[in-house]
DNA sequence: TATTGTTATACTCTATAACTATA
DNA sequence: TATAGTTATAGAGTATAACAATA
C-alpha cells in the first residue's frame, strides 16, 4: 500500500471514496434515464434545468452557464448549438452588451423538462433518498451546501483560462 | 417553472443540486491535478488506487474491476491496455479459471500512485474538507456509506448487459 | 488591451456488437 | 448455454488555440 507523505485522516478518506463511488453510480443511472426519457445527456439536462429555474426569464449568458456547469466555453458552444437545433433553447444577442449571447429556454424545452422530470426525480428517489431517512436528507443538503459556497468562492473556469492566456511565459 | 408530477421535497432537491455541484467541481479540480502530476486520467486513478488498496496482492479480475469503478468492460480494456503499455499494471491469466484476467499494480505502478497521491490529497481537502469541521466529515461518510451500499446492492453493470444480451425480444 | 463567443481541429474516451475461448 | 475478456468500430464529447467583434 502506498503511503502519502503526510498521515491521512481515514475518516476523510471513508467520505471521500464513499462520494465518489456514489455519485458515478448515480450519474450512470441518471444518465440511462435521461436518455431513454428524453434523448438528452446529463450536461444538456443541466442546461435545460439551470436555464428553467434561474430566473423568470429562462435566460442566462453563455460564460455564466459555462461556469455554472463547471465547462469550457467552447464545450458550452457545442452543446448550446445542439440543444438550439433541436428547438429546445434560443440564442440572441444580450441587450446592453453587444458581445454577449442570451441563451432562452423555449416552451419546447420547458416541455421536454417536465417530460424528463417525473422518471429523473424517481432514479434520484430511489438510488439516493430512499436509504436516507427525511432529516438526513436534510443533514447533507447542510453539509454539502457550505463546500458548495467554498468551493464556488475561487474564481470560476473563464477567468482561469483567460489569465492563462493573459500571463506571459517565463515572466520575471 | 416545470413542476413534475409528485410534489417534489425541496430539501432533497438541495442536497441533490449540492451534490451534483460539488462533484463536479470536484473532479475538475482532481483531474486536473492528476493530469499534471503524473499524466492520469481520473479513471486511471482509480484503477490503480483500488488494485493498490484492495488486497495484498495488488490484484483484481477484469470484470469485477470493471464493475467497481462503473464502467463497461470494453472500457476497462482500453484503460488497463493503456497502463499495462505504461508498466503500471501487468496482464496475466487468473489462476483457476482459465477465461479469466488478473490485473496486478506493479512497482512502478505504486510508484506513480505515491507521486500523484500527496497533491491529490491535498486537493481534496482544501476544496471538499477545508469548509467541514472533523465531525462533519465523519457525518458525511455515515451517509454516503449506506446510499453507497444500497447502490451497490442493486446487480452490477456487467450483469446487466449480459441479461440484455440473453433476453429473447418480444419473448411472450 | 481585455472580454465575449464561435470555430477549427485534434483527441480522448466510451459503448455496442461481434468474436474467441473457457466453464 | 453462459461467462470472461478482447477487438473493431463508430460516435459523442471535450478542450486548446486562433479568430472576429465589441467594451
């Protein structure tokens, strides 16, 4: 067995490996669902919903969006194109910033939700609350949410890469 | 806003969404970091870090591997002909059952584990840890332990697509 | 000059189905 | 006949870098 240099904590480690082997068992289930239900990817649902839920408009900016599904840009473009073709999103030109783009959920796409949702809602049922009991539901969303907000507190991916390019090599 | 059918608990809504986000910031943030500390996909790390802590031999059979990390067998294939081309796992025969393939971690397999393992350490504590106190994490592994379990208790993926494989179409 | 978004491109990964060999 | 693993293949997805347009 491999030793890392400092002693760690085993008890982290138990949580650690315990969320990942949960989660990528969740996300093969869900992605079987979303699929089958909707023809849609976990990263095309992630739009369609963030997109539903955000706000009154159904609207959000294509770097917000980006960095809110945790992708490249240029990722975002290729999704963003197909769920236009398929009639599911719009793209238009952001009022009072000309360079920007204004991605919309349509009323298909709202559609297509709430087709997926039923089945999407009872995987996740199923897979990750039925072992919890109510409060312990409330537990994680209580543990979870702060590493979210920490998380979420370093600069998010467009800026990284934009420093990236900005940052001159060997500059000393 | 799609409302699905059944009244959905807004509290498991949260703790879904949190996970959702925190895996994802997460293994960004890891993958990069094993990509740059020793040129290893996540699924590679995974590989090697379950051949390194499953046993003494440092040994698994391909399937049941394959059914550990959530991934078909094909995949695994590809994966382990990647490492086995690096010398970080060897191939052999299972002894006993002659259809079988037993993967080993070797030495210089255990070696790039230990190399890659104190970064990666460290990311997951600053970004998953930092914000939890030391109970808080022991709180995380009680739930995430039993939901892991009840994942697992349902059969695994290689199961699965042998039964599609046998399952007569329209068989009434 | 910096930022927004797209595009061109190259590549990694993943899965399905067909196949071989053993139980 | 069912299982273990590989292979061939094809497709989906992702990111990097270069680019055009606006701030």
């Amino acid at each position: 067995m491999v030793h890392p240099s400092g002693p760690v904590d085993p008890v982290q480690l138990g949580a650690y490996f315990a969320l990942v082997e949960v989660t990528s068992l969740l996300r093969h289930a869900i992605e079987q669902q979303l699929q089958a239900a909707g023809d849609l990817s976990f990263v095309q649902f992630q739009v369609l919903s963030r997109l539903d839920r955000h706000s009154a408009t159904g609207s959000h900016r294509m770097t917000d969006l980006a960095d809110a599904i945790v992708h490249s840009r240029s990722g975002l473009t290729y999704q963003a194109g197909l769920l236009e073709k398929r009639g599911l999103v719009t793209r238009a030109p952001t009022a009072g910033d000309e360079r920007g783009i204004t991605v919309t959920i349509t009323d298909a796409g709202r559609a297509l939700l709430a087709q997926v949702m039923p089945g999407h809602v009872e995987v996740v049922s199923n897979l990750l609350f039925e072992p919890l009991a109510r409060d312990s539901a409330e537990a994680l969303a209580a543990l979870l949410e702060p590493v979210r907000d920490h998380m979420r507190s370093a600069p998010p991916r467009s800026a990284q890469s934009r420093r990236r390019r900005s940052a001159r090599p060997g500059g000393a």
